[in-house]
C-alpha cells in the first residue's frame, strides 16, 4: 500500500538509500536533513525535500502533517564529541519528532539505533534479539542512541506503531564513517592491529540496511515495541578486511599487533587527556574504538528473517572494497 512517509536525516548516506528504497515502492516521501546542498539529489529521486534541524525550538507540526509513517535516521553518529551534542541531536530529536508524529496522527514510527549499544570489551557472537546492552555504554554515542531507541520503543501504541532497527556498520555510497576511518589506518606505514586482528566484525551494505528498513516500516503494526538486529550476515577477521582494504587503496602497510591491554591503556589516557582539554578532535585511539576493533561481534540474524522476511542480498566487504577503490581513483 503506497504510504506518505517522512525520512530524516536523509542527506546522510542511508537516508539517501532510504529515499531510493521508499520510491522504488511507489510512497510519497518527505525528505528532510540540515544540509540543503543535497536537496537536489533527493528531489530528484522523487522526493519533496524540507530542511529542518529536528532539535532547534520550533514547531515541526509542518514537517509531519499528512504523514502516516517517519523512518527517523537523523543522528549524530561519531565516536567522540561533546555529551550535550549527542544529547540534543539524538535524544531531544527523537522525544520532538515523536510527540509531534503522535499529534500528527502518525501510524507508524520506525527508530534507525545502533548496535554500538553492544559494544564491550568481550567478544559477543550471535548476538540475539533479547541481548542486553553493555553496561555501562562506551561512549555517549551509544548511551544516547540506547536512550532513544527504549523511548520509541516505550512510545509503541494501538494509534502509532514504535519499532527500531539496528544496523551494523554500514557501507556503501555516502559513507563517511566506516571507509574514511579505515583508510586512514590502511594509508598509515604501519597499520595497528589491535589482539593481532583475529576478532570478527559485520558490515552492512546501505542498500541491505534500507531494505531492511523499508519492510520494518511495512509491517511495523506487527513488530511494535521491537528492536531488530541487522547485518550482512558475514563476519570476517579484522585482519582478513585490513590485508584486502590495503590492496585496494594500493597501500603497503606493515600490519603490527598491537596488544589489547596496551591499547586500552593508551584509549583510557588519550581520552582522559581529550576531555581534560575539551579538544573537539577525536583522540588517536578511544576505548568504543577499540572494542569494535579487538572484540568480536556478530548478530543472529533469524529474527530478522522470521519477522521481516529480509535476508541480506550484498556482500558488504565487497562494497567497501570497490568504494576504497573509487575512493583512491579520485585521489
């Protein structure tokens, strides 16, 4: 059934994939993101694109009127920052945004969390859909993405559907957190490998994830109140993404084990020290880091596939690796 759908933070690369996936299905899209210099793009997927900054006072009545569902993707997604920015953009937006969808009459609210509320220093395999997060969260990232996504799922009613899903890792076109972190490493002389990059990790293909997404929203009256893993469904050893990332960006670097308790000293001071500064510039190593580096992590993804009927249908190692190779050609 064709839907208006409102996308946020759909300047971002999945919420570009979001509007692609929602058009492809024939619904009427709202697009809505702070950096108007890619309304054009969006506009011309077929989308109405409105600028908004979802935490700035303001009435966002406007922004939701005649829509039936919001896929809420807007985030701010970083590893190091400053609290009250994750607290505003991920928490206050999200408590705006769905007071003003359940005004609006809204049926249907799907949350974008994150797995990175599963981030520890211990290998988590399998993880499954009843897993509880780390405790305490690693970094306000995830503390702020957790908070948000238990207060969509609390919000889930007969009048308006709440559900999230999390997806892990996603690459693709748009990416500007997995690669651009990655090849800096891979463009270094010598490349660290935390544990000697024997710990497994998933990643997504954005197209995947918007997919994902898209059949959540479609059968989001019958998963309310849900959080769903999602992933490629393929780990594979940091070592194994580091030696084939270096050959596609034409590197040679010298892959050094570097030991984990030494690493996690270092992440401890280099952020004591950051906060000590208030430095705006991520540390060379943090802790979150870390742990997405020298600690495995996996999903079990049969929930995904028996209450959304999705199964990944792209290699994401393979995506990141052609973008890597995009990304060295226009070097």
């Amino acid at each position: 059934m064709v839907r208006h759908l409102l996308v946020t933070g759909a300047t971002g690369g999945l919420g570009a994939a979001l509007v692609r996936a929602a058009r492809a299905r024939g619904h009427d899209v709202v697009a809505t993101g702070r950096s108007a210099d890619k309304a054009r793009a969006l506009e011309a997927l077929g989308a109405r694109f409105v600028p908004a900054d979802l935490a700035e006072a303001g009435d966002l009545a406007p922004l939701v009127a005649g829509v039936e569902s919001v896929i809420h993707a807007a985030a701010l997604s970083a590893s190091w920052g400053a609290r009250e920015a994750f607290v505003r953009a991920n928490v206050t937006a999200t408590a705006r945004l769905l007071d003003a969808a359940r005004a609006a009459g809204c049926r249907r609210f799907v949350f974008i969390s994150s797995p990175s509320i599963f981030a520890s220093f211990r290998d988590r395999e399998n993880i499954g859909i009843d897993a509880a997060p780390a405790d305490p969260p690693l970094n306000d990232y995830a503390r702020t993405k957790l908070a948000a996504e238990r207060m969509v799922l609390a919000a889930d009613s007969a009048d308006m559907a709440c559900c999230a899903i999390r997806p892990r890792a996603l690459v693709g076109p748009g990416d500007r957190v997995i690669l651009p972190k990655l090849a800096e490493l891979a463009m270094r002389r010598r490349m660290p490998l935390p544990g000697g990059g024997h710990a497994r990790v998933e990643f997504t293909d954005l197209r995947d994830a918007a997919e994902a997404i898209m059949l959540a929203e479609d059968r989001a009256p019958d998963i309310g109140g849900i959080a769903i893993n999602i992933s490629g469904g393929r780990p594979v050893a940091v070592r194994d993404v580091a030696v084939r990332l270096a050959a596609a960006l034409g590197t040679n670097s010298e892959l050094v084990t570097l030991p984990v308790p030494l690493a996690r000293s270092i992440a401890v001071v280099a952020e004591g020290w950051g906060r000590l500064t208030r430095s705006a510039a991520e540390p060379v190593l943090t802790r979150y880091t870390l742990a997405t580096l020298a600690c495995s992590q996996s999903f079990d993804m049969a929930p995904a596939e028996r209450l959304l009927g999705f199964r990944p249908r792209h290699d994401a190692l393979e995506t990141l690796l052609a973008e890597a190779a995009q990304w060295k050609a226009k070097r």
